[in-house]
C-alpha cells in the first residue's frame, strides 16, 4: 500500500451527516461506517484529530431565531458537539481504537479539557482526539474551531466531510448549470460567497495556508481516498 499524502488530518464531521436519512438523532449505522474508515487511518499510522458539528441537535442561531439570546443559544449549540463526540467516541473504542474526547468548555467528568500540547501527544501515541464543544466561544461555528484546531495541531490538511460531494458555482439543487470545482482558492471562495465554510473559517484557513478538502461523506471510504491522496471531492488552497 502507498504511503498517505497526509500524516496529520483534522476531519470535520457535520452534526447532519452523524444524523443520517433522519437528519435528526443519531445514526449509528452511518457513525459506524465512518469510525471504520477512521480506523484503517489510524492503522496505516496517520493522525486524526475530529471536530464534530451540532446540528443534528441543536444549531444556535438557527434553531434559537429571535427567541433566545444568541450566546446562550450558541452554548446549548456547544453542548450538542459534545453529546456527538461522545457518541463517536463510543463507536471508535467499541472498534478497538484509542481516543481522548476534549472539550473548549470544561467538563472535567466526562471528558478532557482541550490542551494543545495533550492533544498532540495524544495523536503522536497513534490516539484519536475528538474535540468537543466549537471553540468554546458564542458567535463562531464548528467549520472556525475546525480550522483553529487544524492550525493548532499543525494538521496537513482539513477534511471537510458533509452531504455534498464538493464545491459548486451555485447550489447545484437549485441550478443546474452549476459547476463543480476541483481546485479553488480561497480568495475566490470569498470573492464568490460560495458556501464552504462561513467567511471567518476560510479567511483563517487562508491565513495559516491550510488546504481543505471538501467531499461527500455519503461513502465514508472517500476519507481514506482524499488521505491517500486521490483527487476526490474539490481542494480550496493558495494560488500554486
């Protein structure tokens, strides 16, 4: 087998994608497809740190609307991160693999407050680290702790797993003519107002010249393509 393109990886899990055809609750058929994935990564010794999303539970400002205070929306937001990681956390050791949940917000009995320096050693240890609860702040979404957390851990690359296969010119459900790139850079991205990630997750990964690699989770195995390095979904970088 080849050697992985990427030795370090933070995958970002969308909290629809855990959810499934339900996209409410939990999937535990679709959770178990991708912690197998997860686990040949770790067998063939690349690192993964996980951020994971909400919104299968709960999504702050959306869900909250004008009738909550936006922080304490966002902090019930955070709080459904965490009931995600543990559940993925779960399915992983239930498969035989190693992994350390951490969280922005400290909850001490259930998980690991987030530490840098913890969280790397844990990876280097061949663990998977799962970080729960955004980056602990109201106002900034899990694809910003995604990107911070890539920065922090000095990951190669972003892997953005959601219910679609890559980035589109347009919303391809509601234009047809839309055209899917392999290759844009992140000032297009924000040029274009193309729904990646929101503007403060791209102009951070642009900032810190982290690739990401957007693609379907649809079939979890594209996470060990995208590793290995097949040229799946679309790459957001610098010009070359």
């Amino acid at each position: 087998m080849s050697e992985p393109q990427y030795k370090r990886v933070l995958l970002k899990l969308s909290g629809e994608a855990l959810a499934g055809e339900a996209s409410r609750g939990l999937d535990f058929d679709v959770i178990g497809s991708v912690c197998d994935v997860i686990k040949k990564c770790v067998s063939i010794g690349v690192q993964v740190g996980i951020v994971v999303g909400g919104g299968n539970f709960w999504r702050g400002v959306k869900d909250g609307g004008d009738r909550m205070e936006r922080t304490r929306a966002d902090h019930m937001g955070m709080l459904a991160t965490t009931i995600n990681a543990l559940a993925v956390a779960d399915v992983l050791e239930q498969k035989g693999v190693d992994v350390r949940v951490q969280t922005a917000i400290e909850m001490r009995s259930i998980a690991e407050p987030y530490i840098r320096s913890r969280a790397i050693r844990h990876m280097e240890k061949g663990r998977v680290v799962i970080f729960g609860c955004g980056t602990g702040n109201p106002f900034f979404s899990t694809d910003t702790a995604a990107v911070l957390r890539a920065a922090e851990i000095d990951a190669d690359a972003i892997l953005l797993a959601k219910n679609i296969d890559g980035v589109y010119s347009a919303d391809p459900k509601k234009d047809p003519t839309a055209v899917k790139y392999d290759t844009i850079t992140y000032d297009d991205v924000l040029a274009q107002r193309l729904q990646v990630m929101d503007s403060t997750a791209t102009s951070l990964s642009m900032d810190n010249n982290i690739p990401v690699i957007l693609f379907a989770l649809k079939d979890p195995e594209n996470i060990l393509r995208v590793v290995m390095g097949e040229k799946i979904g679309t790459i957001v970088k610098e010009e070359s």
